[in-house]
C-alpha cells in the first residue's frame, strides 16, 4: 500500500537530488536533469523574466535544482515538455487524477512515494504570473509541482500559450 515499497526497494529517507522520474499511469520513466534558473525574453510580454530551466530533451525532465529537493517538506519544481503531434514525456500530463503515483529516485536508487493530489491546474496564461500565482498558491502539502505546457502552440513565439501543473504529495 501506500508508504510501502517492494521488497528490496530502498525508500528515501528524506530530500533527494531527483535522477529518475516515473508516472505508471501515463507511461513515464526518464531522466531528471538538475538545471538552475535561466533568464529569458518572454514572447508574449517582451519582457526578460526568470525562469526554470527546461529540459534539453522533449523525452527527459528538469527539477529546478536552485529550489527545494522533493521530500524536503517545501515544494520541489519537476518539468517536461509537452507537443500536440505527440512524443514528449508530459504530452498526458493533463490526464493524471487524484491518487495516481508518481516515483523518484535519487542516483543511488532510493524510491521517493509520491501521489497526485487534485486535478491538474490547466490554462495559466503566460503572458501573465498565472504559473507563480499557482505555485505560490499550492495545495496544503503538495511537496512536488509538475509543470508542462500546454494550449495552443504559437509559431511566431515558438512556444505554447499556457501551462499545465499537476501537484502530488509524499506518500508515508
């Protein structure tokens, strides 16, 4: 049950440094890069602002290593990429529900329980603070936020017009 890990599965104890993703119920299991705060030109604002650093693949993640570490008890940021033709490891994303597990594991292997905690948060503008409002906004105990794109993808911009988060929470 929940809290509990197979036989012979090292559970983490505490905060990890995240090397491995895995959402059984949309068919993920990749890579989590560690990468800092970038600085970028919002395409729908013009404006630089500070973001999270994405992953390089469209089939790996990124946890915002200048952020918590999940299991530290605050939230901890994890990102994927997400495309409408398919084949980036967030494209379900939106589809996860309440209860749905989500496993990390450090490079040493330790398994980190997680489980979804609500409906993901879809349409969060970016041409507006709709993402931080949501982040800064979490559910009581949410310890890891996944974070996608998601609406229409604009060419000009060479980028979707929102995102999609999907809060889930230390299980035991």
């Amino acid at each position: 049950g929940p809290g509990t890990a197979p036989a012979g599965e090292l559970l983490a104890a505490g905060a990890i440094r995240p090397a491995s993703l895995s959402i059984p119920a949309i068919d993920v299991d990749t890579t989590v890069e560690s990468r800092g705060t970038v600085r970028y030109g919002n395409p729908f604002t013009g404006q630089d602002v500070d973001g999270y650093g994405v992953p390089e693949s469209m089939a790996t993640t990124s946890w915002w290593s200048d952020g918590p570490q999940p299991g530290s008890g605050q939230m901890a940021v994890i990102l994927g990429h997400q495309q409408a033709a398919g084949g980036a490891v967030f494209d379900r994303l939106h589809t996860l529900r309440p209860g749905d597990e989500v496993q990390l594991r450090d490079a040493t292997g330790a398994l980190l329980r997680l489980q979804v905690l609500g409906e993901p948060v879809t349409g969060l503008d970016k041409a507006t603070p709709a993402l931080s409002e949501a982040l800064n906004g979490h559910p009581a105990g949410a310890d890891v936020a996944l974070v996608t794109c998601g609406g229409e993808f604009v060419e000009d911009a060479g980028t979707s017009t929102d995102n999609t988060v999907v809060f889930a929470d230390v299980v035991g």
